[in-house]
C-alpha cells in the first residue's frame, strides 16, 4: 500500500472516534473548557515526543516568520476550527453540521488547485462526488427529506470552520519544518487561546475524573498522533489525492456510534460507505505517483 494512503487511513481511524471521545469527554465541561485540557494534553504529547527525540533544540533555531506563519497554522487548524465546530453542534442538528462540516476535503481538492497548482483529474473528482454522497447517505440514513438547513447562520460559520481547516491543511504542505516542532508550536497556539477564550466565555475548570481518559486519549490520538500522520501524508502526496478518502471518517464514526453506544444500524451505512469505498478505490487506482521525501519519525 502506498505510504500516503497508509497514513491517511490512520488519519480516519482516529478521527472517527470523536463523537465517541467527544461525548465522554464533554461530561461535565463545555466546549471551551474541552478544547482547553484537549489542546494541553496535545501539547504536552509532542513535548514529551520533542524532548525523547531531543528535537525541543530545534524551536530555538526556527526562524521568525516561520514561527509567525506556525502561529497563525495553528490557530486556524487546531484552534478556529474546532471553536466554530463546537459552536455548531452546541447550535444545530448534529447530522446538519456534520454534513457541512465534511464540505473541507472537498475544499482541500479546490483550494489545492489554485494554491499549489494541482490538476483535478477526473478521477479525483468522482472520488470525491462519490465521497460526499456517501457520507450524505449515511449521515440521513437515506431520508433525505429529513435533512433541513434552517440555522443558516450557524452553517455558514460551521462551512467557515471547514473552510479554515481546509486552509490550514493546504497551506502546512507548503511550510518547510520538522514535523514534531511544527506541532509543537501548532498546539502551544491552541492551548494559549484555547486558555485565554476559556477564561472570556466559559470558566476555569478541573476535568472530573472520568472524563481525565477521554481528554488523554483525544490528546494524544485524535488530535496529537493523527496529526502527525495527516502532516506526513500532506507532504508525501498531492492534497486533492488524499482528500477523498477522509469521506470515509464519518462512515467509521458511525459503525463506533453504533458498537459503543448501541445505536441503531441502517442499511443507508452499507450503501454510504459503499460508495465512499469505491470513490477511495478509484482514486488510488489512478493516483499520479509525485512522493516528495520527508523526514522519518
């Protein structure tokens, strides 16, 4: 399996336990004081990777813009994004914002156009269609008269959410940094902010001790290990190639739904992530082999 493909698909694994995390982690705390502790526990992660590795050296050698352009990097994909997100899912229908939500890898494909001058093949762009659709599938069940966009402000900031998660994941492909530092700052950003908004809207406030495993675990592996991977396969493969295949995150998500929280199964999932298993098939079957080398781990 190509290496890209590999590392994204780790991407959707973890990814895909959100709403499980999520709805453990959030007993208790808000959005803001969630993000918080998450964004901590993600910062302490690459710390502890850094000092291992002994890359924390590296932060001093950084140049200021870089520092500047990972700044503004972080706030827009490990803070913004989330913020806008939270906001939705506290504001509107889940199934309604999940499906804006899942507008960035569409996103990703246009923005990588014009950004980095990729070529949407037509391949790609199936994949994509059939990406959306499926998830559309299985995010309605197969009812698609239940679907109602009536909180069009909210969609609108969740779509901007989208836009800068896309945005954000576009333009790291373009910055030139050791994977580790990168995130490191990235996650210092968020916890700042997420600290500094916590305190203006919400409250200081210590997790309970059930919800201390599901803040470590969204820390470090939904948010701290799956980053590394999506960093890495950003930089190993074209962005409008690896985009389609992230479809395949609200799919997983609802089969977790289902096992840890005895959701009902409808038929509409095996047709959705038909659908977003083919489109991921089609385009890894005509993908334009153009790997740039990165660092190992």
């Amino acid at each position: 399996m190509n290496k890209s493909i590999f590392y994204i698909l780790i991407c959707v694994l973890l990814w895909a336990l959100i709403p499980v995390v999520s709805k453990i982690g959030q007993n208790g705390l808000d959005n803001h004081q969630f993000l918080f502790w998450s964004s901590l526990s993600s910062l302490l992660f690459f710390l502890g990777i850094g000092i291992y590795k002994k890359r924390i050296g590296h932060l001093y050698k950084i140049s200021m813009n870089k520092w500047l352009m990972s700044i503004f990097l972080g706030f827009l994909g490990t803070y913004l994004y989330y913020v806008l997100l939270y906001l939705g899912y506290a504001n509107a229908p889940g199934m309604e914002v999940l499906i804006v939500q899942y507008s960035w890898p569409i996103l990703v494909a246009l923005l990588s156009l014009i950004i980095l001058k990729e070529k949407l093949t037509f391949p790609k762009a199936v994949s994509i269609l059939l990406g959306f659709l499926g998830v559309f599938i299985v995010l309605t069940k197969g009812d698609f008269q239940q679907l109602k966009f009536e909180n069009l402000t909210i969609d609108l900031l969740v779509f901007f959410g989208a836009f800068v998660f896309a945005l954000f994941s576009v333009l790291s492909k373009k910055i030139e940094m050791d994977d580790i530092s990168l995130l490191t700052i990235y996650f210092l950003t968020s916890s700042i902010i997420s600290f500094i908004s916590m305190n203006l809207f919400s409250s200081f406030k210590i997790p309970e001790i059930d919800t201390i495993l599901p803040i470590i675990i969204n820390g470090f592996l939904v948010n701290g290990l799956s980053y590394i991977f999506w960093i890495k396969a950003l930089k190993m493969a074209e962005a409008s190639f690896i985009a389609p295949f992230v479809f395949l995150t609200p799919v997983l998500s609802s089969i977790f739904l289902i096992l840890f929280f005895n959701e009902p199964f409808y038929t509409a999932y095996l047709i959705g992530m038909s659908c977003v298993i083919i489109g991921g098939l089609l385009n890894a079957r005509k993908e334009k082999k153009n790997i740039v080398p990165i660092k190992s781990f």
